[in-house]
C-alpha cells in the first residue's frame, strides 16, 4: 500500500479561494472589508518572508492588508502604543504580531495588548482559555489547518483514537482542544512520555508537532493511520542547499499510513490560509454578523 | 490484591493545616490576612450546605471569610455590581459566585466579570488559558484536589498514561491540564470515545468524571492502577435514603486496582481545601509575596 498525500498546497488554495468568495460577499451585503494588521519589528529575514507572503494572501483574498515595521529597537512603550491604536482602528479586524520580538520586547506582555475579538493568531490568553473550554474562539492558525487536512480525508473525526506529540501553546495544545471538538479521543505525548512507538501504534490520527527531524518512524504507525506532520527541520547538506524534512520520516511512513501531508507542501501551505479564515471571522463577529463556516 | 484506599478526608486535614500555618506566617510576617467572598443567589439547598462548609473552614484556616446571599431574582446589573465592589475590595482576595446560578443570570458573563487574580475556582477564560499555556495560574479546585490525592500515592507522575474520562470545562479539561504540567501522558476520552475499557486498560492513572453511576468496572482496569473517582451520584434506595456512589464500580476495582478514592470520602473532601490554598495563592501573588507550595 502506498499512502495517499495530502496535498496541502490545493486544499490551501481552495480555502483561500472560499474565503475570497465570502470576503466579495460581506463587502456586497454589508459594505465590510475585512482588514488584517501585520506588526513585524526588525529584520528577521525569515519573519520577512512571512509577512510578505501575508501581505500578499490577504490582499488577493480581496481583503485590506495594514502593515507596520518597526525598528529592532523600538521601545515596548511605542509598541503597546500602536497596539491600541490598532486595537481602537474599526479599519482592522485582525491584528498579529510577528514572532520571535527581539529580546528587549516581553511578548507575554504584548500579546495580552492585543484586543482578544482581533487576536487573529489564537496567542491571547482569553483566546486560549475560550478554545479550552469549548467556546468560540480564535484558534491558532496551524493547528486549524492540521483539522482542515485531517477532513480533507476523513468527514468525521467522532471517536477515532488521535495522538498529539507534542504540547507548544502554538500547536500541540490548542491542536488537543480541536480534535475534542471534533469528539476525537485524543493523547497528548511529549518528550517525557514512555513508549512513544507504542503510544503511536494505536492511534488513526497521528499529528507530529515536537520539531525534531523524522522521529516517528514508518514502523510506528497503525496501518492506514492518517499522519498530519507539522515539522519543518532544516537538515544541512554537506556542499549543498539545506534540505527540508518532517518530524516523520516520510519514505518509510508511505508504506504504512493511510494518507500522510508531505514536507513541504503540507501543513505549511495552510497557515496564511487559516489567517485569512480568522480574519474574516474576526469582521464577522466585531461586526456582529454570522460567522461563515467556510 | 486490595487496593490501597486513598483517605481523601484525612489528605484534606493535612492540607488545611498546612494552609492554615502558611495563613499564620503571612499574617505574622507580612500582616497579610487572606479573605475569601462567597457570593450565594437564591436558596438552593445543596448550594447552601457548600457555602456554610465553606465559609466554616475558611474562619478555621485564619482567613477572612464574606458572605453574600442574594435574593433569587436579583438582577444582573446588582449582580455585576456587587462583583466589581468584590474586585475593588482589598481585603477580598478570592471571589466565588455558587453555581448553578438562576436561570435569569447569564452565568458566563458573571464569571468573566470577576478579576482573574481573584477567580479562585479557577473559571475565568483567562485563567483557564493561562493553565492551557502552561503558565501560572488559578486551576479550578476538583482537578487539583485529583492531583494532590494522586500525588499521595505517586510521588512523580512524569511518564505515566493518564486517562481522563468526561471533558468538562470544571473538571476533564483542566485536569488534563495539570497532568501535562505534571508530566504525564494524558488521554482525555468521553461520551464519543469508542471501547473505553481497552482506553482504560492501558492506563496507570485513571480519572472518572462523567456523572456516571459506576461505569467504570473493575475488569477494564490495569492491575496495580492508580484510580481517583470524581463522580458523586445519588441512587435511590427504595424506602431508605438515596445511597451516593462514584462513576467507579468501587468493590469490583478494588481488588484490581493499586489504590483508589472512595466515594464520599474521597475527592469531595478535597474540593473546599482546595479552594482555600487558591484564595492563599490569590492573596499572596496581589500583596507581591511569593507564592507559597503548600
């Protein structure tokens, strides 16, 4: 058996697609164009590429795209100062905060400025605690587009046995409250817990999350499991440009699983996509119309 | 093999006086005395035996203990007044609104009016996100009762498979929770989770909290595990008084499992000595003192 891929780059590019569809809808029937806020502070050359590639998804999502860049040593004043101001802006339904902040910065601190309604990365902590409780909420964009993965194979997630390796605030917890949502039986491992090839076996839904280069293997696996990888590991090669790879080795994964994303072109492709979704939701609910499922 | 029986009442003493001497040191050292507002609406009987025990055992560890009954159909807006007079209040350190509250009140608008920092059971969605984060937080009082009662059998419970039954924002969800802070492996199962005794069968840690009547048999555990039993279930006994049992069928477990909670006498004891190391925790994290271990 060779699994089917999840090819994550078309299922993106449908969402993306929806959300425009809703975004010419809301701005026909109710004059609101949903706007997102990118704050990026330095130059992280990564963190650039994201925010362009943002920059870029929004605007072609028909919706308005405000970016501030600011110094690498712009005070924590300054910051919180044009957070409110975000915050207060009726233009801007979403507001995200590019990570890493330069040390200098308290992120804790700034990301409980956010107004939780625009907090369109799912990081506020009333956000967090909504989602955990089972209330709508801003969910964090990777792991809502691990869900959208996981539906794009199975219609329903109801009692099948999920595991969780690894528990980041970014991913692995809020990715536990998800699969609940979907009434999902769901463990959640980490580097402490015992017997992890063990744990994996019994599992339909294995999401690796722990950012360690191919640690699940294809012999851990249930067979026909569907494996949502959610690494992204830079492994150096000698002479050459670095390669990219999952936390779960691929190739050997292939003969086991059912449906597995690849690295790249998997889980990565979702997460603007999820940002637009957010954003819309967002102007949705500020503007107190129903939220679209899309 | 009989299993160990967990003593919830005699772990629950302990745990008030060690409450209460911490209560006698900040009061010497810092003049900090720790008060605790139980807000009560209406006249339901089993509410008002919590309160009275309550407010019993908060004078019996040395704190201040206030009292608010209010008449069954008082208003939100009075409701919401009296909790922000509690907020202002210093000598308030700890704010519980009973549950269940009258049907005219929109209970989580009045949760989430209380100040985080005052929330000592734990309910507000900042509080809840803050345990899901893994940062320091007020944690809902039956789940940490669970913890310290495993604790007296388990000195560390990293690595060890933890099942939660039932997903409840009180007691399954941020149980699941504090057992990740604790390092365990948990999976959270419910009413959706297909073959729960095999779920079960694998666990060294298990959780009943479904409000069940001894659904959990003794067969579906693993030998020698460790099993605390939330559940509190009257059953009606013809011509007598109703009998109460746990979500675990308690005879049948004990001759499987290593150590369990009895029911009554075990996590419910818990619940109110919980609730006092919170308001100890909420009074000594607003005076800047470090927060004590208890």
């Amino acid at each position: 058996m060779t699994a089917r891929i999840i090819d994550g780059k078309a299922i993106a590019a449908e969402l993306r697609a929806r959300v425009a569809d809703e975004v010419a809808r809301v701005k026909r029937d109710h004059a609101l164009t949903p706007g997102l806020a990118v704050v990026l502070v330095g130059h992280d050359p990564a963190s650039e590429v994201y925010v362009r590639s943002k920059h870029t998804q929004t605007q072609a999502a028909g919706m308005a795209s405000f970016e501030h860049k600011l110094p690498e040593d712009v005070s924590q004043a300054d910051l919180l100062a044009l957070i409110a101001r975000l915050n207060r802006d009726p233009l801007v339904h979403g507001i995200l905060v590019q990570l890493p902040l330069p040390k200098s910065l308290h992120t804790e601190t700034i990301i409980n400025a956010i107004d939780p309604a625009k907090d369109v990365d799912g990081l506020h902590p009333n956000n967090a605690g909504r989602l955990a409780g089972g209330l709508a909420a801003l969910s964090p964009c990777t792991p809502l587009g691990c869900i959208i993965l996981t539906k794009s194979v199975h219609a329903s997630l109801e009692g099948m046995n999920a595991i969780v390796i690894g528990r980041s605030n970014l991913v692995g917890r809020p990715l536990v409250q998800l699969l609940l949502n979907e009434n999902a039986t769901v463990t959640i491992a980490h580097s402490r817990s015992r017997d992890l090839p063990k744990l994996c076996a019994r599992a339909d839904l294995v999401y690796a999350a722990v950012g360690k280069p191919e640690i699940v293997r294809g012999d851990w696996l249930k067979p026909g499991a569907t494996v949502i990888d959610v690494g992204i590991n830079r492994i150096p090669v000698p002479g050459g440009k670095p390669k990219l790879v999952g936390d779960v080795a691929f190739q050997e994964a292939l003969g086991v699983a059912g449906a597995i994303t690849p690295v790249p072109g998997g889980v990565g492709q979702m997460t603007v996509a999820c940002l637009l979704v957010n954003t819309l939701r967002a102007a949705c609910a500020i503007a107190g119309l129903p939220v679209p499922a899309v």
